[in-house]
C-alpha cells in the first residue's frame, strides 16, 4: 500500500505525544484519589472500579483519529477485481456504393446513425474499435471505451472508392491483435493511396475469443482478397462476425461522372461470411437487430491488478470506530472521554 499524499503521515508524530499526555493525565488523577481518599475514587455504576474499562473509549479515540489521518494521506492498494470485458471492431464498408439512398438520407448515413446507437448502449467493460474499408482497410480508431472519440471516428466517416470486404475483416483482426496483444501498430485511416494489406500473423486458434467484429456494409465486394478466406482467419482466432445489411435487396441506381450503376445489398455474402465464423447476419431495417447483436456477444470475465484507492475504506473505518468509543464511553461512565 502507498499514499497518494504521504506527508500527511507526519502528524503521526503526535501520536506517542498524545499516549504520554494520557498516561500522565492518569497518573495525576489516582494521585488526587489517594489523597482525597475511597470518597474521591471513580466507582462504576455496580460499584466496582472501572479499571482497565476506563480506557477503552479513549485508545478507540486514538485509533479512530489515526484511521482518519491516514484517510487524508489517500492510501492506495493493488487490488484484483474480475470484470466483463471485450473488444469489438466496427467495420464500416465506406466504398462508393454506401452513398446510395435506398436507406435514407444514404447507406452511409443510415449505418453511421445505427452504430451510433449501438455504441451508446455498450457497458465500460466493452472496448469498441472503428475500422473503414473501401478498396483496402484502415484503423480509425484504436479500441477504448471512451464514447465520445468512438461516436468522433463515426462520424468522420465518408464514402470513398471500391468495396474489400476481406481487407475490412483482416484489418480489423489486426486491430483486435494490437489492442489485446502485443502486434504491429495498425495502418491510420488516410486519404493517401494504401498499400496492400498484409495478412495477420498466425497465432494460435481461439486466441481472441472475447473479440467481436460487426460488419455494417452493402455487401458488394468487388475487390481482393476473398472475404471468405478472410473470414476463416477470423474463425481460426475465434473472432465472431455479425454482419449488418446496409440496403436493400432491390437495390438503387447511383450517379457517378456521367454514368448510372446499379447497387444493391447482397446478403448471401453476409450471411456466408457470419456463418463460417459462428456469428450472426442482421438486416439494419430492424430496429431490435443491433440489440440482438450486444445479446449474441461473448465478452469474458478477466481479473484485473491495478491500483485502487482506498480512502473511503478508511474514512469510514475511523468514523466507525470514533462511533463505538462514544457509544462506550456513554454507556459505561455517562460522559465522552
């Protein structure tokens, strides 16, 4: 145990100056009763010397006035708590496709809309991580249970070019490896033309099993590498995958430097990839889906050291204790030491 303030403790000092004080104070006090005689005695209510009693409410006094010192000093200790925790990656799909406006005002607006909600319901225990992809995939945020910069990466988001949903998967992997164990620092999410995206290091299956992503996309892939491969890479670390359908089956038609293309959700490539890795797919027009999403999560209770501190515990302790001797000292002799 340590203290936040330690040069409080000095007035511990006084502690042995008090002792002496009281003894001597005793002292004087079975002097003038031995020479006033039996009639100038302390007697207890039965008759009997009080003896040892006497002192009773007074060390508590003292030990109550020790317990609130060292409060004001703001101990702290190491202590072991268990606690829910987990991390889950929010992979937006932010290709060219997100813009169109079969879920209104956008795809894109829609899916930031619905991980807002999201992410307001989540418990601190919870890390939330927020990863873009279009044709390549990039860390936006790191995981933190901090709302404000999660919902401050959301809403930065816009869309861009093509659709990867294996890079989105792998890059989110990383994501998951750096934040829970020691890896590479994830790429920034930029503007610069990206590079590759390397396939994550093999690490043992079931690694990351408190670990969740949850893919808010259109579905259409158009880009390497296999997002079905991919998927597997996240089975084969325990990462579950709840795909979120952005769109509709039908589709709409987008307007782009002179040309129409048709854009539509594909949900069979969803659902495939939440089906290869035990996970589940929702279609975002339910309202309930993104709760059903938080149900069908598998945080894990983990026991955390770290340092606490406890002054309250004293705080109390020493009130506690003040509290008895007053309450013995009245009961015994009628009067506060």
């Amino acid at each position: 145990m340590n203290f936040i303030w330690p040069d409080v403790l000095y007035i511990f000092i006084l502690v042995p100056l008090a002792v002496f004080l009281y003894v001597r104070l005793q002292r004087k006090r079975r002097q003038q009763a031995a020479r006033l005689g039996s009639l100038g005695m302390m007697v207890g209510s039965g008759g009997k010397k009080p003896g040892f009693q006497r002192h009773i409410p007074p060390i508590l006094f003292l030990l109550a006035l020790c317990l609130l010192a060292a409060a004001l000093a703001r101990p702290q200790a190491v202590i072991s708590t268990p606690r829910v925790e987990g991390t889950l990656i929010l992979g937006f799909d932010v290709s060219g496709s997100m813009a169109a406006d079969d879920f209104k005002p956008t795809r894109m607006e829609a899916a930031k809309a619905a991980a807002r909600d999201f992410v307001q319901q989540q418990p601190r225990g919870v890390q939330i991580g927020v990863v873009a992809f279009s044709d390549n995939g990039f860390a936006v945020q790191a995981p933190t249970n901090d709302q404000q910069l999660i919902l401050a990466a959301i809403n930065r988001l816009m869309p861009e070019r093509g659709t990867s949903l294996g890079n989105g998967i792998l890059t989110s992997l990383k994501v998951i490896a750096a934040s829970i164990g020691p890896a590479p620092a994830p790429s920034l999410y930029t503007s610069i033309t990206p590079v590759p995206t390397v396939t994550p290091t093999v690490v043992p299956k079931g690694t990351y099993g408190s670990a969740s992503i949850v893919l808010l996309t259109d579905g259409e892939n158009n880009e390497s590498p296999n997002p079905l491969q991919a998927a597997q890479s996240a089975a084969d670390r325990g990462v579950r995958i709840y795909s979120i359908g952005i769109g509709s089956p039908g589709g709409s038609n987008l307007h782009i430097n002179g040309f129409t293309i048709h854009t539509q959700l594909d949900e069979n490539m969803l659902k495939q990839i939440a089906q290869v890795t035990d996970g589940v797919y929702y279609n975002a027009g339910n309202e309930q889906d993104l709760k059903k999403v938080y149900d069908a999560l598998t945080p894990q209770v983990v026991v955390r050291t770290e340092k606490t501190e406890i002054t309250s515990v004293f705080a109390g302790a020493g009130i506690l204790v003040l509290l008895l001797g007053g309450v013995f000292s009245l009961m015994w002799f009628g009067r506060l030491p």
